[in-house]
C-alpha cells in the first residue's frame, strides 16, 4: 500500500517538474489551482473508498461473502450515479470552484481548460475508489498496487507525449490524466470480475434496490463525506490565501504541497494496512487484536514519518531544483521549505488514526474531529498570523493537523476504554 499511495504524488510531482521548467510560472500555477478544484469534487467522495473499505474488512473478519459482494454492488451502483451527476453539474461546479480560490488573471483560463478537460473522467474516478476500497478491505492490496501503477505510469508516459512533444503545456497534463484514469478504471473492472468469480455466495439483486439495505453504507458515508468536506476547504483555503500573495506564492506553496502530498500517500499506506486490519478485528470483535494492530501501525507510521522529515531535511536544493527552474519561486519554495521538513512529524498521528477509525466505521468521531479542529485551530490560528504572510499561513495548517491527531488520541482512548468499537453506527451517533 505504500507503494501503490507514493505512485499518485509521484505522478503529481512529474506534473510539476515538467510544467515547472517551462517558460512561465502560469502554467504551474493553472494546475495547482486546477487540481485543487478537482480534489475537492472527486476526493469529496472519497468515501466511496473510504466507506468501502471499512465495511468490507469487517464482512470479510465475520466471513459474511454475500454481504461482501452486496457491499461492492452498492457502492459501484452509488459511485456511477455520482459519477454522472458530476458531469452533469460540472459548468457550475467548476466556475464556483474557481470564484472561491480567486486564482491571479493570467492562471484563470489555463486553469478553467485543465479541470474542463479532466472533469470527464469523474465516473471513472469513483468507480476506482469503490473497487479499491472493496480490495483493500478483503486485504487483497496487489492489486490495487497493480491498478494505480498501470494509471500512473501511463500518465507520466503521456504527459511527456502531450507537453514536451506535443507542447500542449497544461491541457496535455489534463489529457493525460483523462486518458489513464479511463484505462485504469478498466483494468480495475476487469480484475473485480476475476475476484468475484473466486469469491464463494452470490449477490442477492434485489437487496439493490430496497432502500434500507443502504441505510449502514449511507450512515458511515454521510460522516465521511462532511469530514471530507471540511479537509477539501482547509486545503482550498489555503491554496486560495497563497493565490492572493502572487502567482510565485502560488507556484511555490504547489511544490511544497506536492512534496508533501508524497509523505501523506506514504502514511495512508500504513493507515490503509490499519484499515483493513483493524476492521478485521472489528469484524471479530477482539479488542486485544485490534490494539496491537494499532500499536503495530503507529511505530510503523512514526519510522515512515522520520524517514520522509529526513530525506526532505537533506534533500532540501536537489528536490526544489528538480521541480522548477524559475529562480524566483525557487527562492519562495526554500523559504517556506522548514514547514515540509516539520509536517510529517506533526500530521502522522492524524493519518494513523484515520485508517484505523475508517476499518472500525466510526466515522462520527472523524466528521466530529475534523469540524473542531478546522473551526477551533485552523482559521483562529491563520486569522491570528496573518501578520506572518505566508508563514502564517503554514503555521495554521500545521496546528490544524496537530489538532486532528490530538482529538482523534482522545476518541481512540474513549473508545478502547469503554467498548465503543463495537457500537452499531445508529448507536455511535
């Protein structure tokens, strides 16, 4: 799982180096404020994997093979109804996005072009993020190693085809991503029917279309969502508080976000390895399984986070140079660059607890965690150092994540102390 997660920062950071030793900063700009956009609708249902997951892990501890293939039914059938109606309500969507983050004039239209272009792919999107989940939480994670590498290297392939051959600058990286997500979602269907064939039980159709069959899957998903929601506009927000400094600011907050996005897909990989586990254990009901899972993961996650702090504390230049060559953003990005050496260190305890929350579905506690920690730390601290320009801004979302980890500890223990893992989601609330 770790190293399925590094492959998607990884595809963002080529994104980067190849936009960034083009002849302007606009273009790097575009795709920052363009996948900002795009994160905030796709990884807004994030939950079909994060749902998925969860709810598969603990039908597959209780052996329950029916209920698993329910479970993949009913979020296939959700993520492809949301799939459409996302395309169907992009034109407003996308120009709402881009009025809320305010990019500077000269990135707006590079970037209405770049999530014109990728927005077609949203039904592929969420039916990867059902098929995922659905795999990881059986604890099968080759292949949703095998299905995100496959997309993610033909991306790559294509972005040097589309920008450096073609010269299609951000438009061929929208392409190319538009191209692989397609081609991934079909080696994607195609593995979820060979798993099906192998799995004993059938699927009973018409548990498809009562409506209360849904009730769990929408329960836990509803809480995903809003919790979601609320760490899409913290980083929304932060994306348009650096597009209001210049378009340097900009471009030099996107490196350090897309360097940072490659520590938080490798503690997801632990986090993802936690989710599976520990809703195995919940599945089984066995406290003592899942504390040692956790205890498990968290050296795991606390040995990763002092390797990512390392190898950015000592890689500082190598990494900035590598992705851009203009001088000005390359001074910004050095200047800020101690906030990405500390953050890993910070925000492991909230990545942790997150999978190991998501495998037992107590999704309650996360939308809850989430909403205190971005309306009580996140915008006080920013408001408070605004003073400190764009440090400030770090400041405030290194607090947001601290807090997420602190509030989060304070669930675990509540609910390790007094059975609260084995509550029903009705009763959770």
């Amino acid at each position: 799982m770790i190293i399925s997660n590094i492959s998607v920062p990884l595809l963002g950071l080529v994104d980067t180096a190849i936009l960034g030793h083009l002849d302007s900063a606009y273009y790097l700009s575009a795709v920052a404020v363009g996948v900002s956009v795009l994160s905030f609708l796709y990884w807004g249902f994030a939950f079909l994997r994060m749902g998925t997951t969860g709810l598969a892990a603990q039908a597959f501890g209780a052996r329950q093979h029916n209920q698993s293939r329910l479970i993949l039914a009913q979020s296939l059938l959700l993520a492809a109804v949301l799939g459409l109606g996302l395309l169907v309500l992009s034109p407003v969507l996308l120009r709402l996005g881009l009025a809320l983050i305010s990019p500077p004039a000269g990135a707006y239209t590079l970037a209405l072009d770049y999530i014109s272009i990728r927005i077609f792919s949203a039904p592929a999107v969420l039916v990867n993020f059902a098929i995922i989940g659905w795999l990881i939480g059986r604890q099968n994670t080759r292949l949703p190693l095998l299905i995100v590498l496959s997309t993610n290297l033909l991306n790559i392939l294509l972005d040097f085809y589309f920008i450096l051959g073609l010269g299609l600058n951000s438009d061929g990286a929208a392409l190319a991503t538009l191209i692989a997500e397609y081609c991934g979602c079909g080696l994607a269907l195609i593995i979820m029917r060979r798993q099906l064939r192998q799995l004993p039980g059938k699927l009973d159709r018409h548990r498809l279309k009562r409506w209360h069959d849904y009730r769990d899957l929408l329960a836990i998903n509803r809480a995903l969502f809003i919790r979601t929601l609320i760490l899409l506009s913290s980083i929304a927000f932060f994306t348009a508080q650096g597009a209001k400094q210049g378009e340097l600011v900009l471009a030099a907050n996107a490196i350090l976000l897309n360097l940072l996005l490659l520590m938080a897909y490798g503690l997801d990989g632990i986090a993802n390895a936690a989710e599976a586990l520990v809703g195995d254990c919940v599945g089984q009901r066995k406290l003592p399984l899942l504390l040692q899972v956790s205890a498990q993961s968290a050296v795991n996650s606390l040995l990763i986070a002092l390797l990512f702090s390392g190898i950015f504390w000592v890689c500082k230049y190598p990494l900035i140079a590598m992705l851009t060559s203009i001088q000005p953003v390359q001074v910004l990005a050095a200047m800020y660059y101690p906030w990405l050496v500390a953050l890993p260190l910070i925000a492991v305890w909230a990545y942790l607890l997150d999978g190991i929350f998501i495998g037992a579905t107590r999704t309650r506690a996360m939308q809850t965690s989430m909403l205190l920690s971005a309306s009580l730390v996140y915008l006080p601290c920013w408001y408070l150092s605004r003073g400190w320009g764009n440090h400030g801004l770090w400041f405030a979302f290194a607090a947001f994540n601290a807090a997420r980890g602190i509030s989060m500890g304070f669930y675990f223990w509540f609910f390790s102390r007094h059975n609260g893992w084995w509550q029903t989601q009705e009763s959770a609330k």
